[in-house]
C-alpha cells in the first residue's frame, strides 16, 4: 500500500499523520513546542522550533509505522494562519514569528482602515483586524525599521516549515486570503494595497494552489526522518481551509461546524460572488477555484472549560454534564451568552462579556451547564443565520471537535442549527485535510471530492426534532438581544476590571 504524510502545525503543537490510500491512519505522532508572551498582548514563537519538532515527528512517525520510505508518495501541511514570518537575504528568519492570537497592532488596524477604506472589503474581503499579517508587517516597519530593512520575503507558518524541508519558497492561497494583501476573487497578491502602505511586491512569495507540487524533500531532511527524496511536497493550506476539506466541506449545501477553544462555523463557496460585508471572514478555499465564509465564537469550547475550572474543578466532562439530558430546552429561562473573551462573529468587540440571564432558585448546576451549552450554540447560530440571510443552503452541518463528542450536544446543535448534523467516525481535523491534498496532489484521485468520499467517514447523522427546534427558534431572539441590552453595562464596567 502507498501513503502519504498530512503535517499540522498549530500553535502549541506540530501534528503528523502516515495514512494509506484506503484513508485509514496508520500512525500518529506529535511534538509541542514553547509559546512566548514576553509583553501584554504579544503572543511569538521561534520558527526553528516548528522545524526541530517537526522533523523529530516525522522520525517518529515513519520508525513506528514500520513502512518503507518508498511507498510515502506524498507530504502535505495544514498551518496556523496569519502569523508573520520575516526572512533575510539569505532566507533566514530574522525575528520571532508575531502569531494570530497577538493583538499588539490595533493603530494599524485603524490606519489600514484609513488608507483603504472601501478596498478593504472589496479587494481583500476581510475587515482589517489585529490578528491578520499586514497589521503586523506595519507594526514591525514602525517598531523596528532595522529589522524590517533586512527583510526580502514574508511567509506564514507552514510556509517557512516547508521551505526548510524543501528549499522551495510559496505561499498558497488559502494562507494567502488571510493576510489583507490579497485580491481574494482574483487571486493574486493586490498591487492596490501594496502601493498604499509603499510595500515592495517582492517581500511577497509567489502563489500556489493548495494542492500544488512544491518540490521534494531535501536529502538532508530525507536522512534525519528516514524518509526519501522521492517523497512529494504539496503546498498544503490554512487550517480552516484544511479542517474543511479534512471534513468533507467540498461542495454547496455543506456546512462545518467545529467547536475547540473558538468555535467556527464555515460554509463553502464556489466562487467570490457573496458579499458579507465584512460580517464574516471570506478566504480562498484549499479546493482549487473554491472559497469558504467563515463566522467565529471566540470563546466556545473554552465557555464550558472555563465553567468546569470554575465551579466543578476536578470533574471529567461527563460528570459536570450529568443531568443535562433531563433539563427541558431553554433551561428554565436561563440564558447564557459566551463572549467571555470579546466576540468576533457577529459583533467584534474586545469588550463585551459574558452573561447568564433569568436565574432563580430553581436553577441547578445542570441548568447551568445546559445553558452554556446552549449559549455556545446560539452563538455559532448567529453565523448560519447570516448565511442563510445571504441565500446560502445550510441544511447539511458536519460537527466535529469537543461539541461533536457529547451526544446531547449534537442534538441540540441540530435543533439550534434546524439543519441536519453529521459526526465523524474518525475525525481527525486538518491533518486529514493536509494529507488528502497530498493524496489528491499524487493523482491517485481525480478530485478533492473523490478523495473525500474514501478518506471522510460520516458516523451517526442527528435530525432536528420539531417541537424543541421550534422553542429554540423562540429563544434566539431573546438570546440576539442581550448583546445590546448589555453592550453598554460592559463599557462602563470595563474600567473595573
């Protein structure tokens, strides 16, 4: 059998999977590596880290599987998105990688606002926030003109991963649509934008599709993973896009919904003709000529984390959920809303917090539990309702991560949501994407979507059920409104935080 290698770099850690061209793992392996926050607000790592861990899974990867070097055919990548890379002439980093979650450049959100007003939208399809790559290209040009001097080349996470295992520098488009920099329906770096902010065209790398051939792995990187030179590189993409494809999210009227810490809620599209405006984040999808939207809850699985650590510290999952299958629909009246961090989708706001309306004395902790639990999902609702406001089809929703592995909560995704939800047999998020653009990129299929059907397995399918749906289609409104009644009450308590 032949195989092919899908590699995830996150942010706290790099994950490698080996899987045969039936889409069945054959081995796992992973490394964690540091994160640095040496200010308030700044979130770095070193990028000779990725490749040192990297490269220390791989060997783990191919010495536990037991398979021959020969028959890995291919190697793809799934990567953090937006973080910057900054390299020298000689293509050596000459700074610490500024990552998606640092929120140091809000000034040059605002000045991007300025200089680019309707372009934004327009060209890049994305409003301008802190966690995108040109806000953090200006920030290091005002902060550290000497570095920023050196600089020939920008890339992004995974980018600068391959290029140490290939020698090969590109940037694909799924990474590309999440740095401000590019005309996202045309599919090129924008001229427009460069000339504003007076950026040279050859700090950016040339362009790939996802599933394109880079190159091959070089002979050093071959001996020190026991892998060979044969082996094929395929740019690989976003972790969004990957996570899509990883979830069969390949064609319209399909739908994603992926609970971890932040919850996302992305739908594909087959060409750049929705405008959002700037509500949701519009990319280019790993699928070639694809795109997807995507809403984001940025405190979804960590609402309920957050609970547990709070008031049932020590618990497992199941025992703080205990009972909820008994709590009627709704709670008793008890609203949560989950915006214990900011919110993003549909209102980016870094000061609104969360809240738990209605409480009496009848309430139980069970009560409570559901309540995040439905708050959570009414927040990722808030996305499909804008979806479905811009004529999109959502009525098939693949769930996967935390909310996909609690049976009740698949349930009440499928009332909220009143679409039909599909777990996973066997989820394995963007590293199966990865590895599907690599098994894609060495032709054994003649599409992602023939890939996806040997490679995606559906598990159990959840069907709304009509009388619950309908009271949590009277309850959404009521939860819509809290972020204005509360919006204010936030403001005012900030300066007590």
């Amino acid at each position: 059998m032949k195989y092919v290698i899908g590699v995830d770099l996150g942010t706290s850690a790099v994950k490698t999977l080996l899987i045969g061209s039936n889409g069945v793992v054959k081995a796992e392996a992973s490394r964690e590596y540091p994160l640095y926050h040496e200010k308030s607000g700044w979130s770095e790592q070193e990028p000779e880290d990725w490749v040192t861990g990297t490269i220390d899974a791989l060997r783990d990867l191919v010495q536990q599987s037991g398979v021959k070097a020969d028959d890995i055919e291919g190697m793809s990548f799934s990567g953090q998105m937006h973080g910057l890379v900054l390299l020298d002439q000689q293509l050596r980093p000459i700074r610490r990688a500024i990552l998606w979650n640092d929120t140091r450049t809000t000034e040059q959100c605002r000045l991007i606002e300025r200089k680019l007003g309707n372009l934004l939208l327009t060209v890049t399809r994305n409003p301008a926030l802190e966690g995108f790559t040109l806000p953090k290209l200006l920030w290091v040009k005002e902060h550290e003109p000497e570095a920023f001097a050196r600089a020939t080349k920008f890339l992004l996470p995974k980018d600068y991963l391959r290029l140490r295992l290939t020698g090969e520098v590109h940037m694909d488009l799924s990474d590309a649509a999440g740095t401000l920099l590019l005309d996202v329906a045309n599919r090129q770096w924008s001229d427009e934008v460069l000339r504003a902010f007076e950026l040279s065209a050859g700090l950016c790398p040339p362009l790939i599709e996802a599933s394109g051939l880079v190159g091959n792995l070089t002979s050093e990187v071959a001996e020190v993973t026991g892998l060979s030179t044969n082996t094929k590189v395929f740019a690989g993409g976003a972790d969004n896009a990957c996570g899509a494809i990883g979830a069969g999210i390949l064609s319209p009227g399909l739908t994603l919904c992926s609970i971890g810490t932040s919850g996302v809620i992305l739908t594909y599209e087959g060409d750049a003709s929705s405008d959002y405006e700037g509500k949701v984040h519009f990319f280019n999808h790993g699928k070639p000529d694809a795109f997807y939207a995507m809403g984001v809850t940025l405190a979804a699985g960590y609402s309920l984390s957050w609970f547990r650590n709070t008031f049932a510290k020590g618990e497992s999952y199941d025992q703080l959920l205990s009972g909820i299958e008994d709590v009627p629909a709704g709670s008793g009246g008890l609203l949560f809303t989950p915006y214990l961090v900011g919110e993003r989708t549909p209102h980016p706001d870094a000061n609104i917090r969360g809240s738990f309306i209605g409480m009496d004395g009848s309430h139980t902790r069970a009560h409570f539990a559901k309540a995040v639990m439905e708050g959570i999902t009414f927040s990722l609702n808030e996305s499909i309702a804008m979806f479905r406001a811009a004529g999109k089809q959502v009525d098939t929703i693949v769930s996967i991560g935390g909310g996909a592995k609690n049976p009740v909560w698949l349930q009440m995704q499928a009332d909220i949501f009143q679409a039909d939800v599909v777990a996973l047999e066997n989820e394995q998020g963007p590293g199966l994407g990865a590895a599907m653009l690599a098994a894609f990129g060495c032709g054994w299929f003649p599409s992602l979507d023939a890939c996806g059907e040997v490679f995606v397995k559906h598990a159990r399918t959840y069907s709304p059920n009509p009388e619950t749906s309908e009271r949590y289609a009277k309850l959404f409104p009521i939860y819509q409104n809290v972020y204005a009644n509360t919006k204010v009450l936030n403001e005012q308590l900030q300066t007590f935080r």
